[in-house]
C-alpha cells in the first residue's frame, strides 16, 4: 500500500450560507501529497464548496483548513495568489474562448504571471506533446468536440506546473469512451506527482477504475470502504 505524507488537511470544519442547513458540520478529511481520489455526493452536497475552502475563496464558520502544513486563513493578502497557483481547476463546462486557439487558451494562465511569449510556446507545445494533442494547438476551441475541449482545459489548468489539480465533474457532459479518455489523462498527470481529486457523479467510472473515494453525505466526509 503507498502511504502519502498529508497535503490536504480539513479539522472539524462547519459551512453554512444563508441560515441554511450546514454544508459541512464538524467535517474532517486528510489528502495526501501525489494521491489520486475520487470526491463524490448529491449534487448540492458540498465538492464545490470543499474545493473553494481550499483554495481560500471562501472561508470556514468553524474549523481549519490546511494546505501544506500552513493554515489557508492565516496567509497574508500579498500570499494568496500564489497559494492560488498551487491548484488548477478543470470546470464540467470548459470555461475556455471559443474563438481563440487551443494554443491560446492553453496559454493564459503563464500570460498572466508575467511570463515570455516564446516561453510560452515552448512550455505548449511541450506539454502537447507529452499529453498527445498537438495537432489540436492552432484549431480554435469553436471547432472542437467535447471531449477535445475538455483535454484542452485539462492542459490549461495542468500548464503552470499546480500542485494540485482539482476537477469538478469533468466527464458530466462527455460520453463514456471520451470519459476514459479523459480519466487516463488525469491519471497520467498524477502519475508525474500531481496531486488530482475528481469530484464525479459516475459511480460506473469509479468502479471501473477504483481509487480512494471521498463520500459527501449529510453535511460529513465519510471514507467510502472497498
């Protein structure tokens, strides 16, 4: 069995908006450095909520969240943007422009930190390579299926290098042999060290290519057992 040093660490964390039921109440969960998981629940349930605690957009009522031995809330405003480069995010809707190339798309992220254009290209087009969607870089998104848009996001959120990479049910709009496709990816970025956890809703996903997994359920994270 691999034993992973923790990453991730959420200590008896309440959520709540509204007056409403909580989403969280005294929940607890542990992630380790590298791990591959799976993150799952009813829809409503919390797995946006938990990925956005984590990255410190949103804020816990109660409890701590830490990243890397350091408590989320205690980083400094001038810390937080690049607590937020530690992560990447792959959206269930692309989130890409359409009218821009997947080069383009796949650059914005190194843009924004300031970084060289021909160094941009280089990391690309390198990356392409290594994910085998070269022949994609000049087409515009418009032009893609689905599943193209969605190794494209993959590879825009997987670009600067995140230590993790957190994915919000990225194979909800994708057929089941394109979701295969899209899981390898993921598993394959994971397998270079890249901590993933997959928020789903396709159990038939998860019992095909099981990994630990993460329940939701009435405001707890529970482990679910194999």
């Amino acid at each position: 069995m691999t034993h992973f040093s923790p990453q991730i660490q959420f200590s008896r964390i309440t959520k709540s908006y509204l007056q409403k039921e909580p989403v969280f109440r005294d929940a607890s969960l542990s992630i380790g450095s590298g791990e591959f998981l799976y993150l799952t629940g009813a829809s409503g349930s919390g797995k946006t909520t938990l990925f956005r605690l984590l990255m410190g957009v949103e804020q816990a009522d109660a409890g701590e969240v830490n990243f890397e031995g350091r408590a989320v809330v205690d980083l400094k405003l001038r810390e937080r943007p690049y607590h937020l480069r530690r992560f990447g995010v792959v959206f269930q809707d692309y989130k890409l422009l359409g009218h821009k190339t997947a080069k383009e798309n796949i650059s914005i992220p190194l843009l924004i930190k300031g970084e060289l254009f021909a160094e941009v290209s280089h990391k690309v087009a390198d990356l392409a390579e290594r994910l085998g969607f070269s022949q994609l870089l000049d087409s515009p998104v418009c032009s893609m299926s689905g599943g193209e848009q969605q190794l494209i996001a993959i590879a825009r959120a997987y670009i600067h290098n995140p230590a993790v990479i957190l994915a919000d049910e990225p194979t909800a709009n994708l057929d089941s042999q394109t979701a295969e496709i899209t899981l390898e990816i993921l598993r394959k970025i994971n397998r270079g060290g890249t901590t993933v956890v997959l928020a789903t809703h396709n159990l038939d996903l998860i019992q095909r290519h099981p990994a630990r997994t993460l329940l939701i359920r009435q405001s707890k994270i529970l482990e679910v057992q194999r």
